[in-house]
C-alpha cells in the first residue's frame, strides 16, 4: 500500500488533475496559436500568389511552387527512404544474442529504452532527414527546368564533340544527382552504422570478431555504392575539364583544358574511373566472401591511385613538359579559348582597325566643321545636373529625381530625362494615412537637351519639358507615377481615402484617386487579414480608410517587378524611363546567362559592371554572379501608371532564352510585337557593354603567341573626373565615327594599355535599336603610343593656367568645381575631347554649367560655351593652348589701334575693370558673367604684357 502521509520525508502531496475548464481554455489557446502559425504561413503563400495573379503572371508563380514541391516531395521522399530502409535492414540483421561484454550491458540500457518507441525514432530520424535534403532540393528548381527543357546550342566543344547545352544544361544537374546521391550513402552508412553498434553487429572493445557477417555485407555494399558514384565523379571530372576554372598567364579566369588536363588529368580521370569500378566490385563481392580484406586493398590502391595518377603525374608533365617549352604546348588550348570566349560574350565579330590617334591642325577652317558634325556634345552631363533639376524643377519637397539621370532621344535631340518620384522625407506630417494613402504617387517628367544650356541664365539646362503638371515638347501623356525608382513603400489607393495628386501654384490642392489595375483589392477581409500579417500593420485589418475599391501596390520599382516575373533573368542596373504614346514606361534590359559554356573564360558581374556611378540603385541584379555567356535576350517594360509587366524577346536565337520560354511558355512576347514608338527608345544596355569592354581588354587578341605573352593587355582607364580609382563609365553620345555618314546614337568608351595612361584604343557600339547596324562593336587600335589618355588629358586641363586660375579663383570665393563627363570623339585622325566644367557657389545647393574645355592634339580650349572652345581650338592660326578669349568681338578695322603707353595704359585699365566686374559676379552667382570676366582680365593682362615689351623694345631708340 502506498505511504500516503508522514514518514522521515513529510506528507506526500497529492497534485490533482486541472479542472474540464482549465483543460479546455488551455486546448482552445493551443489551438488558436497552431491556427496562427498555420495563418502566419498560409499569408505568405496568399499574397504572394495575389501580387502575381495582379500583374498577370501566375504562370511563373505556379509553375516555381509546382517544381518546389516535386522536388522537395521526390528528393525528400528519396533521402529519408534510403535512410529510413538502411536502418531498418541494420535492425533486421542483428545478431540474436548479444555477446556478455561490458561494451554490450551499457547499450542494453539504450536498447531497452528505445525498444518502446522504435518505430517512432525510425520515422522521426527519416522525416527529419527527408525534410532537410526535401529543402535543400528546392534551390535546384532552375538547374531542374533548365534540364527537362534544355534546347541545344548547336555547337559542339572541341575536345569532347558534346553540345554546349550538355554542359549549361545537363552537367549541373547530374553533378546535382551525385551530390545528392554521396548525400545518401554516407547518412545511410553512417545510421546504418550506428544501428548495428547499438544491435551488436558492430562491436568496438569486445572480443572476438568486430562484425557479423550481416553487418559487413550491408556496409560493404554500402561502401561499394559509394565508391560506384566516385567512379561516376571521375567520369563527369573528365567533362567538367572543359569548363574548370584556373589561372593563367593574362587572366585570373581562364576556363577549359590546357596541355597538363588534357593530356594528363584526362587520361588519369579515365583510368581513376576504371579503378573505382573495379574497387566497387570488391565491396559487392563481401556479400559472399564475408571478408573485408579485398575491398580494403582495392580501396588502398585506389586512394593512391589518386595521388599518383591524379596529382603527381600531372604535376611532373607541368614540370618538365610544359614547363620548358609551355608557349607551344598551350598554342592550341589558348586558341580554343580564344574562339571559344569571343563566341560566349558575342564578340567574336569584332576585329580591331588601326587608328593613329595623334590629332593635328592642318586645314583649322575644315577641320573645325568636321568637329562640328563629328558628335552631338552632350554637356549637361546626367551624373552632375540632377541637383540643378532637383532645385529648378522639384516644385514640391516631397518629390525627387534619381542621383544619375539618363540619356535618351526624342525629336533626333540627345536628351537629359528624369522623373519626378515621391520622396516621403519631404512630407511635413508623417503619419500611416499620409504616407500610404495621401501621398502615393509622384508626378511628370523632366527633361533637358543634352546639347545645350538655357539662353539668358548662367549655365541651367534647357528645358524641354518641365513645370507642374509638366508641360512642354513630350506631349499630352498619363503624368502620374506610381511606380519608380524610388518607390520602395506600399501604397492604399482606389478607395474613399482621396489621394493628393499636386499642389497648385498659386495655392490648393488636385486630388485624384486610383483608376489602374495594378494593385490587388483589399474589400476581401481575408485579402486584408493577409496583408495586415504579412505587413506586421494591424491597421490594415481595421483602417476605415479602407473601402470598396481600395487596392494596394507594393514590390514598386521596375527592376524588382521584373525580377519576380522572371526569376531567370539578370536584370541590368539601369532602368530608365522614356514616354512611349500617352505613358510613361520604364525599360529594363535583361540578360540570360551561364557559367557552363566550354572554354570560355569566365567574369564576375558585379565587378566587371561596377565603374564610378554604380550604386545600389543602379548595381546589376545577378541570378548568378560567376557567368561565361551572355546575352541580351529581353527587353521589357515596367508601366509607371499601373505597374504592368512586359517581357519582349530581344536576341530570337539565344538557346537558353528558348529554354526558359519552353519552362515558362507565354511569358515573354515575340520580338514582333514590340511597338515601334517604345523601339525608338531602346538601346544598347549598358552592362553588357562594360562586360564586353572588360573581355575585349584581352581578348581582343585572336593569336596565340601575342595572347599567352600579354604583350598587347590593356584596361579600363580610371575615371579622372573622380577621386575614387573607379573605371569610366561608358557614355552614349551621338556621334559619327570615321567611314559612316551621319550620327548614330552610339555607347563609346576608351582603353589605355595595362599599367601606362596613354589611351591605347577606342570602342563604340551602335547603340540604336532601329538601326540596321544595331549591336555592331568598332574597335579603333591607337597605333601612335605617345597619344594622352584619359587620365593625362584631365592632368593638361588641371595644369592649364586659364583653368587653373579659374578653378584657384572659384575656390577662393567657398565655391565648388565640378568636371563632367569626359567625352572622346574620333577626328581628323586624332581624338577630341570635350568636358564641361561646373561651379557651384556658396550657399548654392546645385552646379551649373560655367565652362567648357576642349583638346584636340596640343591645342586646348576654354571658353564660356562648346562654340568659343572649338574656336579656340581651331582658330585660323591653331590658337596655342586656349589663350584666346572666346566670344571676344571683332576690333573695328577703322580705329587705329593704341600704342606705346596708351596701350599700356588701357590694358590695365581693362585688366581692373575685368577684375571688378569678376567680383560683383561672385557676389551674384553669376558664373557666365564671371567666366566672361576672366577671359577680359587674361586678355588685359596679356596686352599689358606685351605693350611692356614693346616699350622696352622701342627706349634705345627713342634715346
């Protein structure tokens, strides 16, 4: 009988069980959590799939989440099957006694003690492996539909005879299949191994025989699978050769076979495989000898095998093959790379043309109307003159334009555009009603001719369209921006909460409520309940702000919307607006890429496509950063109303855009059915370009010999218009090359050879879509090598005294110089260049545009305006280093000139006047005025200088 009170411990007491109430409250609270747990997730899942049936890709959505789920249920499936049957055979195959050991007797107390829930710990062990290789599984959902729905290339490698798609498609998954396939053996080894040692078919200290038969046969089959998959290992290794990565010589990034893989890894991988099989064998063959003895020898030559054949052999044939003489062993393997790289990156058309690069002035009258003609200068540079439009053109403090502006056409003009976004931080009263319902959208483009400066102000663009509501040479279109750049927050609209549309001038203010179909309604109470979990906004569940008709838009900007909708596509940094018909579209240039092209040596994005502008709003959005191959294969568009998505094929004959359309069939529109207004507006992308450049750096070379000795390297000049070691961007310009007619809208950039500034080569792109000339890369090899480069240009105009005083003066009086881009145009045989030069006073939050600098040769201009710097350049006497004043008006050819000390005396008299009216400039900001002044003071002082020297000259014989 049960003590039920004293003894030497004190009562027992007795704890009763909780009462029906307290039972059910605590069943009702666990079953409301499971159910928000259960809601938490189901939110996820709904207003993912409600943004996709929004923007009229469900298709995307279904077919990720269907490959998801097959591979998680078919992998998880697998894994926890193969470990769940080992574990269950190693239970099967224990011996009937356990022998009487002391190592025995202490796992009789965990045998005991999971004999009870056997069965639970064998599924709770394979669920839990199933669930984790189930998870795993799922990131592979590309490399999947890119196997089931591989196209070929229709180019074969040049070692093995196989289609590039076997090694862009195929290879990764069956690398995949492997991995996953060791995965299995080794947990199932391992649990195997731990059940026998619990069952006592292994024993570690006990005597006699360390296994049982059972045990050994089911281990070593276990280890002879594992030593078959190695056998496929080295058979794929050899396939893998073409498309490994290493260094050599030039680059960082070679890919494919050299001599030493070829003609050793090669065979050793063959005769690996060869030994594996037979290894495998061995351990099959325990099933019947019971013995471990000849796998182990097997297994023992096989490892050694490794390290001979497949370390130290190759390493003796680089040593004393290679070696000595690796120019001409590698000939071959460094033209396959060649070819093979120039194909991958859609350079192997381009052959580079001398160029002597060294400008002269010979006929100035000619040559000065070949500059003229030769380029639409673009001197409202985009990445210096969006503070000037943030300042003339913002109207509203909660309105914004992006830090770099872009460059398109309209009208046949170069135009500098932006868009004025919303900007939250300008908005006096932060509150949850003004931040997503009030203030939603930002309103109108603004743009500016990139060619010229306003007449009558001191340096501001000119504007072609601007104001609020923006008015102006764009037309009558839908002004409203709801999607954008900066558009990072959600927003309720369409409902009884009316949206601020703009103020007016002169006081008051426009309302406007939603009328696009681009959100996902929120009259549902589950759509809201959703959105309010998946927000962490409770309001959104009981706002009265909400109504019929409320929609809510969020994943806002353009690059982000295009990236959900293909989720296999690298998606480049630059989105810029253009007004297409009576909207504004945003368009994204999208690549498919890979890293499985043969031979071709490989890049990383986003260091190849970084330069002195990038940020994060304009870094590339990579799928995989490591790529061999790409290509622009789609262009779309992101409408800045209602956010709609458009995907258009671009490059019809990329395989691997042919392979995802297969994957994702009706997502992308045939090259065809692009618009022709919205044609007009596409270009070259701008990412591609810089991967281009960065491969031509090198593979500009087609020959061996020249490639292997790097004789010929060249780089990516520094930007010199900035301090931070960062490459020049390239820029698009207008402009007519030497042999073409007329102006292309062209992407240019420059070259200089490695480790030297001179410029060593020049490359352009014709960059408009509807040329028939679109995409064609001119490559101009600067043959005289005394040429300045970039960097050696902006040093001539920082040491040039009219500059140099000029930028002394501005910094004297707290003002700031800013240079823009760096623009090089091919001339006469030379090369032009152009760059405007801003200041920004103090007390002024934006530049403007106050000189202009040219060079041509030996010769170098600055004046107020691109006119009176080419005037400069090329005066009828080839004005020597910019002396002369631009704009200065013609003297009167019937007022004798002054001499002697009326010279003098009126030079100085000018020079002081000049300096005055320089001062009272600086007091008004007036930078036209006070670059005119300086050119009047340096023009003074030079007569001054030179009637003293006339003096001089005359005093002998005056005596």
């Amino acid at each position: 009988m049960p003590d039920r009170g004293g003894g030497p411990t004190g009562p027992r007491i007795r704890v009763g069980r909780p009462s029906r109430r307290v039972r059910t409250l605590l069943m009702t609270l666990g079953v409301l959590a499971a159910l928000a747990m259960v809601f938490v997730m189901f939110s996820g899942f709904w207003t993912d799939w409600l943004w996709y049936r929004s923007v009229r890709y469900s298709s995307v959505f279904t077919t990720t989440l269907w490959t998801k789920i097959g591979l998680f249920a078919v992998f998880g499936l697998l894994m926890a099957a193969a470990v769940g049957l080992n574990i269950w055979l190693a239970h099967r195959l224990r011996p009937p006694l356990s022998a009487m050991s002391l190592e025995q007797q202490s796992l009789d107390r965990y045998r005991m003690g999971i004999a009870p829930y056997k069965k639970w710990v064998l599924l709770g062990v394979t669920a839990l492996v199933g669930l984790i290789a189930g998870a795993s599984a799922t990131s592979q959902w590309r490399t999947w539909l890119m196997w089931v729905n591989g196209v070929p290339f229709g180019e074969k490698d040049p070692q093995f005879g196989m289609d590039v798609a076997f090694y862009a498609f195929d290879l990764p998954w069956y690398r995949f299949l492997l991995g996953f396939g060791f995965a299995a053996v080794v947990l199932s080894l391992i649990a195997a191994a731990l059940t026998h040692y619990l069952y006592g078919g292994l024993r570690i200290t006990s005597p006699g025989a360390r296994a049982t038969g059972a045990a050994t046969g089911h281990l070593s089959v276990l280890l002879g699978i594992f030593v078959a998959l190695k056998a496929v290992a080295y058979w794929l290794d050899r396939y893998g050769l073409a498309v490994k990565s290493s260094d050599f010589k030039a680059t960082s990034n070679w890919t494919g076979l050299r001599y030493v893989d070829a003609n050793a890894y090669l065979p050793a991988k063959t005769i690996l495989f060869c030994i594996a099989i037979i290894c495998a064998v061995l351990f099959f063959a325990t099933l019947w000898r019971r013995t471990w003895q000849l796998p182990v020898i097997g297994f023992g030559l096989m490892v050694l095998s490794a390290i001979l054949i497949g370390g130290l052999y190759p390493a003796i044939v680089q040593k004393f093959q290679v070696q000595p003489n690796e120019q001409a062993k590698e000939a071959q393997y460094i033209q396959k790379n060649i070819e093979a790289t120039r194909k991958a990156y859609g350079i192997d058309e381009v052959k580079p043309t001398d160029y002597t690069g060294r400008g002269e002035i010979k006929d100035a009258k000619s040559q000065r109307a070949q500059a003229d003609a030769a380029a639409s200068y673009r001197i409202n540079d985009p990445n210096i003159v969006s503070p000037t439009f943030q300042q003339l053109e913002q109207e509203r403090k909660y309105y914004q334009f992006p830090a770099t502006l872009d460059v398109d056409r309209y009208n046949g003009q170069d135009t500098v555009i932006g868009l004025r976004e919303l900007n939250l931080q300008g908005v006096d009263k932060r509150n949850w009603i003004n931040d997503h319902f009030t203030y939603t959208h930002g309103y109108g483009a603004v743009a500016a001719k990139g060619t010229e400066t306003a007449k009558g102000t001191s340096g501001a663009p000119e504007f072609t369209e601007s104001g609020l509501p923006s008015k102006g040479n764009l037309g009558d279109y839908e002004q409203r921006i709801y999607y954008g750049e900066k558009t990072t927050q959600y927003s309720i609209v369409g409902g009884p909460q009316k949206e601020l549309d703009y103020e007016k001038d002169g006081g008051g203010q426009v309302t406007t409520s939603y009328e696009g179909k681009g959100g996902i309604d929120l009259s549902s109470p589950l759509n809201r309940a959703a959105y309010a979990v998946s927000f962490s906004e409770p309001q959104i569940l009981y706002s009265g702000a909400i109504g019929e008709g409320s929609q809510i838009l969020y994943n806002r900007t353009p690059k982000e919307r295009v990236e959900a909708v293909a989720p296999w596509l690298t998606i480049d940094g630059d989105a810029y607006p253009a007004v297409v018909g009576k909207r504004i579209q945003w368009v994204i240039d999208a690549y498919t890429t890979t890293n499985g092209y043969p031979y071709a040596s490989r890049t990383t994005l986003g260091d190849t496509t970084a330069d002195s502008l990038t940020d994060r709003q304009r870094a590339v959005v990579a799928q995989q950063n490591q790529v061999n191959y790409i290509r622009n294969s789609v262009k779309a568009t992101v409408d800045a109303y209602d956010g709609t998505v458009t995907l258009y094929e671009w490059d019809e004959n990329d395989p691997v855009l042919k392979t995802w359309k297969k994957a994702f069939p009706g997502t992308v529109k045939d090259k065809a059915d692009i618009p022709a207004d919205l044609k007009a507006h596409l270009r070259y992308p701008q990412d591609m370009f810089k991967v281009q450049r960065e491969l031509l750096s090198l593979y500009h070379v087609t020959e061996p010999a020249p490639f292997y000795n790097a004789s010929d390297a060249w780089q990516v000049p520094n930007d010199p218009t900035k301090s931070d070691n960062n490459a020049v961007p390239p820029y698009y310009l207008s402009m007519k090359l030497p042999g073409q007619t007329e102006q292309q809208f062209s992407l240019t950039t420059t070259f200089t050879p490695s480790g030297r500034p001179n410029l060593r080569a020049f490359m352009a792109v014709d960059a408009d879509a509807n040329s028939k000339d679109y995409g064609k890369i001119r490559l101009m090899r600067v043959t005289d090598d005394k040429v300045d480069g970039p960097e050696q240009i902006q040093s001539r105009l920082n040491r040039h005294d009219p500059i140099a005083n000029f930028v002394r003066d501005l910094k004297g009086a707290d003002s700031t110089i800013k240079y823009g881009n760096l623009l090089t145009v091919p001339l006469d045989s030379g090369f032009l260049y152009v760059e405007p030069i801003y200041a920004q006073g103090r007390g002024s939050e934006y530049p403007l545009l106050s000189k202009v600098a040219v060079v041509y040769g030996q010769k170098i201009g600055f004046a107020n305006d691109l006119s009176g710097a080419l005037s400069q350049v090329f005066g009828e006497e080839g004005a020597d280093e910019g002396t002369t004043p631009p704009g200065e008006p013609p003297a009167d050819p019937d007022e004798p000139p002054a001499t002697g000390d009326a010279a003098l005396k009126d030079a100085i008299a000018d020079a002081q006047k000049a300096y005055a009216d320089g001062e009272e400039a600086i007091k008004k900001g007036d930078w036209t005025a006070y670059g005119k002044a300086q050119d009047d003071l340096q023009d003074a002082l030079q007569r001054a200088a030179d009637a003293e020297a006339r003096l001089k000259e005359e005093a002998p014989a005056t005596e």
